[in-house]
C-alpha cells in the first residue's frame, strides 16, 4: 500500500479516534508537514501520514498506550532511548508509531521515528522528524503562536526551523512556570553546543 492510500484510511478513521479538535489538529500538522515535506525534496505523502498518524493513539487509555510504546521500545537498537519515550506525556508518539507498523504494515523507519519522537524531538533526528516536530508546534490552530512568529519559522532551513522552534518552545513554557523536559533541553544542546540552557 502506497503512503497516500494508507493516509486515506487513516484519515478516514481520524473521527472515530480522536476528538474534533484533535483530529483537526492532526489535519493540519499533515497539510503543514506534507508542505515542508514538498520543499525540502520529500515524499509529500509521507509527512502527510506521519501527520496524520502522530496523535493517532493519544486518546487511548494510558494502559494500551503504554503496551504499544513498549512494542516500540523493544524494536530500539540503544535500551536508553526508551525510557524517555515511556514517560506519561511522550508515550503515544511511540504508541503510534507502533500502531503504524503493527496494524499497517509500514516499515519506514525515518516515518516510525518521526512519529514516536515528535512531542519532546531527539539529538540527530531526521529531516522527516523535524519537519513532523516542527509542524506540530507551528500549525496554525496553536493559538500561542503569532503568525509573524510561524512566518518567519516556516521561512527558514530546516536546522534554523528547528532551532527557532524550540526557542519558542522553552520561552513559552517559562513563561507558564512549566518544567522543561529534560529531552527538549538535550535536543537543545545538540543544536548550540556550548550554550547553556538554564
Ligand atoms: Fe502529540
Ligand atoms: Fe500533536
């Protein structure tokens, strides 16, 4: 099955799965990432199914989320990937991403990942990763985004993209007194060495 046949099923059932207004967030992450996907010489189809896909089990009991990231964890080459996947928050990125492989049949496994990493992102992660990262934070139903702020983000290389991205991130979870995930801050890192980010 091609990548845009299997994004009809899964939008198909979208409805059935998620809530209204998490449906069309994911909608809208799939329009934005198949966007990127187009300018940066991707499959657009394949950012648009990573889109569509990476909510996709967020509204499942916590329990069948956790069996399915565990499936997910278990396949990783590095053990030390997983608990930062397991958290309570993270897990339905790698639930989905098990999902998709189990009762889909995908096996792209730049797709698996983007999926399973796109709440808190990974130091090395791939172009698909980032453009699915970035436009789950960037879509334009995020109310606490100004749209001069999502203009110039989506203007930039992918790298910059990424980077201006967490910025905002971190700003904004400061400014609501919110502990940053250690992840966010190691992806950070990885992205200015040498500066500090406390
Ligand atoms: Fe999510
Ligand atoms: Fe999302």
């Amino acid at each position: 099955m091609d990548y845009a046949e299997l994004s009809r099923i899964l939008d198909a059932s979208l409805d059935d799965r998620l809530s209204p207004g998490r449906a069309a967030h994911s909608r809208r992450v799939a329009e934005m990432s198949a966007s990127l996907c187009a300018r940066e010489g991707l499959d657009p189809e394949r950012g648009r199914l990573a889109g569509l896909a990476h909510d996709f089990c967020k509204e499942l009991p916590k329990g069948e989320q956790r069996e399915l990231a565990a499936i997910y964890a278990r396949g990783l080459a590095d053990a030390s990937d997983s608990s930062t996947l397991m958290a309570d928050k993270v897990m339905h990125g790698p639930a989905a991403s098990a999902l998709l492989a189990r009762d889909y049949g995908v096996s792209d496994r730049e797709l698996l990942e983007a999926v399973a990493v796109h709440t808190v992102g990974k130091p090395g992660m791939g172009s698909l990763a980032v453009i699915v990262y970035c436009s789950d934070k960037l879509e334009p139903g995020r109310e606490r985004i100004d749209s001069s702020y999502r203009e110039r983000c989506l203007g930039l290389p992918l790298r910059d993209m990424l980077l201006a991205v967490i910025e905002g991130v971190l700003r904004w979870m400061r400014s609501q007194g919110k502990a940053v995930a250690p992840e966010t801050l190691i992806l950070y890192s990885s992205l200015t060495p040498g500066t500090p980010t406390k």
